[in-house]
C-alpha cells in the first residue's frame, strides 16, 4: 500500500492500518481509540525531540513548543501531506459534508496512525515516524505562541503553579454520525473543578471545556 511506503512503515498487522483510516461514520470498527492512544504516543515522541533537540530551553518554553507542534492546524498539514484526504473511509453523510477535508477527521486519523505502529511495532517504531514526519517543520526556540489556544493557555497555567495537567474525559455525544457533537469534561482535581464543553470533534470539546475553565478560574480569582 501507497501509504505504508509513505510512512516507511509495513505493517505486520495490516487491520492496525486499516481501522486507523477509518472514521465512526463508516465502521463501527473505527479509529477512535487508536486516536486516543497515538495521541499520548506523539506528546511523548515530540515532548523527547524537544528534550534532545532543545536543551537549553525551561520546561514552560517546551511546553508551549509541543503545544505548537501537535495541535490540530499542524497534524491536519502533515495528514494532507501524507495524502490522507484519499485515503480516509467515511460514510456516506460523512463524505458528502466533505469530511475528507475536514481538519479534525484528518489530524485525528494521523494520530490514530501513529497509535496504530505503535500497537504493531512498538515505541521505538512509533517515534520513528513521529521523528519522520516532523523532519519539514521547523522547530527552533523562538516559535511564537500566536493565537494560544483554550487548552494550552490552561495546561500553562497549571504547570506554572507546579499542578497537574486537567483530566479530559467524553461524557456523551449527540447527532448522526457525519454530524456529532462531543460533550467533554474537564477536570482539575486539586482545585475540585469541573466544566464542560461541547464541539463538533472531540478535540474541539476538549477545548471548549479548557476555555470554560479559563473561565472558572479566572472569575475564582476575581472573588
């Protein structure tokens, strides 16, 4: 397969490949979880690059890097680049509100790829291509936080009060398939917060959820 040789990866396991392409709107047997175990798979892969290629660097001036490196405007680039908009499985509703452009299906199906060698080959493998597909972007410490997003704003100010990073959780969803909402948790134990959010993704529930937080805290501040 095209894509294997893209990823310079042949799968001894090749239904890994096959369900990390595959959206919930055309399978039961979809990516989700690979998604959700790729994902913590590229913050290590990159939070180890950084560590390497950075040294210098405070671990505040990391954090904001990585935040840079692995949201979705810069997986949804790579997936376009490996030519996942032809290759990712849709249903019917799904492909037809052009989800194979949407940058949420395609930023998660690369995560789930990278989930999916991880199963099949390791970590080893595994940051292997996290390292590959980086190769083109730059990373140097000047990178700007332009635009910071909900998520990394409230994970920042968190680390910088030597507290653990929120716990991100999907309480429910709503809607057919080409058209769900994700209603995400987001938790801080040590403050005992708790706010939700809703989006079209479940990243975009995650960062609803941060920016209700942002919120909370901010107003607690106020009082």
């Amino acid at each position: 397969m095209a894509l294997q040789t893209r990823l310079q990866h042949k799968f001894s396991n090749a239904a890994l490949l096959s369900q990390a392409v595959t959206h919930r709107s055309f399978s039961a047997d979809h990516n989700e979880r690979l998604e959700f175990l790729g994902d913590a798979v590229l913050n290590l892969a990159v939070a180890d690059l950084l560590y390497t290629r950075l040294s210098t660097l405070p671990e505040g001036d990391l954090s904001r890097i990585r935040a840079n490196l692995v949201k979705q405007d810069t997986l949804h680039g790579l997936a376009v680049e490996l030519g996942l908009p032809d290759i990712i499985r849709l249903g019917e509703g799904e492909a037809r509100s052009g989800g194979q452009k949407r940058p949420s299906i395609l930023a998660d199906a690369l995560e789930a790829l990278i989930g999916a060698v991880y199963l099949d080959a390791g970590f080893i493998a595994a940051q292997g291509l996290v390292h590959r597909l980086f190769k083109s972007v730059e990373i140097n410490p000047t990178m700007e936080a332009i635009g910071k997003d909900p998520k990394t704003e409230l994970q920042e100010w968190l680390q910088g009060r030597k507290m653990n990073l929120p716990l991100y959780s999907v309480v429910g969803t709503q809607g057919a398939a080409h058209k769900q909402t994700f209603d995400v948790q987001c938790e801080i134990l040590e403050l005992n917060f708790s706010e939700r959010g809703i989006g079209g993704s479940r990243r975009a529930g995650e960062q609803a959820a941060a920016a209700a937080m942002l919120l909370t805290i901010k107003a607690k501040a106020k009082s």
